[in-house]
C-alpha cells in the first residue's frame, strides 16, 4: 500500500467526521439568521433581526449579566476550594485516604441528579439543610426560593459536583512538582507557607487556568443543573442564556429566535476559550522552558 493510499483512508474519516460536526452547527446559524418556528417547515431569511430584537430586551441582557455572575462565581469558589483540597489530598494526614476514596462520588452523579437531590434538601420548610441550621440557631435560609439567593444557592450545587475536578487536575499539578525543588526547600528550611508562594503556586499556574478553561465552558453552557432546580425562577432571578433559549424554542415556538440566543453564548464561550487557551499556552511553554 502506498503512502498515498494510507494518507487517503486516514484523511477520508477525519474529513467525514468533521462534516459530521459542522453540519448541525452550520445549520444552527442558518436558522439563527430566519424566522423558524418550532411546528412550520418554512422559514425566511431576515437578516440580523433575531438579535437586534434579543439586544433590546432588557431580559435577555440580563441573562447574558446571570451568565456570566454563574460562570464567574463557580470559578472564583471551585478553584480555591479544589486548590485546598488537592493541597490536603497531597499532605499526609489520617483522613487522606477517606478523602481519597470520596472525593469522586459527586462526579458520578448526573447534573438533572444532583440538582433534583439538592433541590429536595433545601426546600425552606421540609429541607434538610434548614434542620441542620436551626440546630446550632441559624434562622432557615430560602435557598433556592428567593431571587436572591437562588443564583447563589446554583452556585452551590454546581460547586458540591464540579470542585472534585478541580481538585484532581490540581492534585496532579501538585504531584509533577520536581521531587529536588521540595528537597530545596527543606533543606533551606522553608515553611509551609512559602513553599506554597514561592514554589507550588507558581507551578501549578498552568493547571489552574486548564482548570479555569474547562469549568468556564462548562459553566457557560450549563442547563441541567438550571433546569433540574428553579428552571430560571423565582421571578427569572436564574434566567440564563440557555434557559431562555429553551423558553423560546419550546415554550413560544421562535426557534430562530432561541438560536440566535445560544449563537451569542457559543461566540462568549468562544472568545473567553481563547483568551484562556492563550494564556495556558503561554504558561505552559514559561513551564516547559524552566522545566
């Protein structure tokens, strides 16, 4: 078999593939650029009407505005949280290995799970969490029934299931630490908190932004979770860009409409992807040199 003949059928799948790909997202900016609706096949062109009528809704910049307070919001929580654990995880102590065996079981768990499972703890009158509270003479807390907690209450269940992730991504960066850089250390009698400055954070910089990476796409496009707890309530306080994208599919048939919506979400996700691809590339080749 010639080397041409072994490029082709390489290459033949790979280009399959990609069309594969690009078929449904080609055909989702079609649609975001025409009046489709949800129980018609026929559908017009008009141009960038969709979104010169989203960007003068006042609720669909509020939703872009709860987008991103989310997406902020589990980064800001989870990387910290996932560092300290990663950093428990890495030390030795009695509970390690009890951490060790549990720290994945949220992960296993679906999102719609998780989200139905915390939703039933913290209902304000029957809710788990609010018993635990008014034990040590916490008044009951409204969760995810008040416009503001809820978001903040998401925030939480989506930390509960994602921060194992980020502590085991940080784990790793941990543990490539070079074994003589900490022998350096303790020989120049270093505490644990310079250690920490001065040798382990700045190592483990390019793990936090893959970290950061992942968890903000994830985070932009989050749904279940949304959906499976407050399905953008009370009073739209959790209304995200995929909600209402879903609300203008399936609720008031303007599917043109709704793609012009997750269009927007897909050009956010994609511009925060890069920025941050940018700057794990960056770290990492400043890693790879002092490597």
């Amino acid at each position: 078999m010639s080397a041409r003949t072994t490029y082709l059928l390489l290459f033949l799948p790979a280009l399959a593939m990609l069309a594969l790909a690009l078929y449904p997202f080609v055909q989702g900016v079609l649609t975001a650029f025409s009046d489709r609706k949800l129980y018609y096949d026929s559908s017009e062109f008009i141009g960038f009407r969709n979104f010169i009528d989203l960007f003068a809704d006042d609720e669909f910049r509020d939703s872009i505005f709860r987008t991103l307070a989310f997406t902020a919001g589990v980064i800001f929580v989870q990387i910290p949280l996932g560092l300290g654990i990663a950093l428990l995880l890495l030390g030795q102590s009695w509970f390690r290995p009890i951490l060790r065996s549990t720290l994945v079981l949220p992960l296993l768990i679906p999102p719609v799970v998780a989200g139905l499972m915390w939703k039933t703890m913290m209902q304000p009158q029957s809710g788990i969490l609010n018993w635990l509270l008014s034990n040590v003479g916490i008044p009951p807390q409204t969760w995810l029934s008040h416009v503001d907690t809820a978001l903040i209450s998401v925030i939480l269940i989506d930390t509960w299931v994602f921060t194992p992730f980020a502590a085991l991504i940080l784990l790793a960066g941990l543990q490539s630490i070079p074994p003589e850089l900490d022998e350096a250390a303790r020989v120049d009698g270093a505490g644990a908190l310079l250690k920490f400055r001065a040798i382990q954070l700045p190592w483990i910089v390019p793990f936090i932004v893959l970290v950061a990476l992942f968890r903000v796409t994830d985070s932009l496009k989050s749904f279940e979770l949304f959906y499976a707890t407050t399905r953008g309530g009370p009073l739209n306080a959790t209304r995200t860009l995929h909600i209402m994208a879903y609300e203008e599919a399936f609720r008031w048939s303007s599917v043109g409409k709704a793609m012009a919506a997750v269009f927007v979400l897909w050009l956010m996700s994609y511009f925060i992807s890069m920025f941050l691809m940018s700057k794990w590339q960056r770290r990492s080749g400043v890693h790879n040199e002092n490597g």
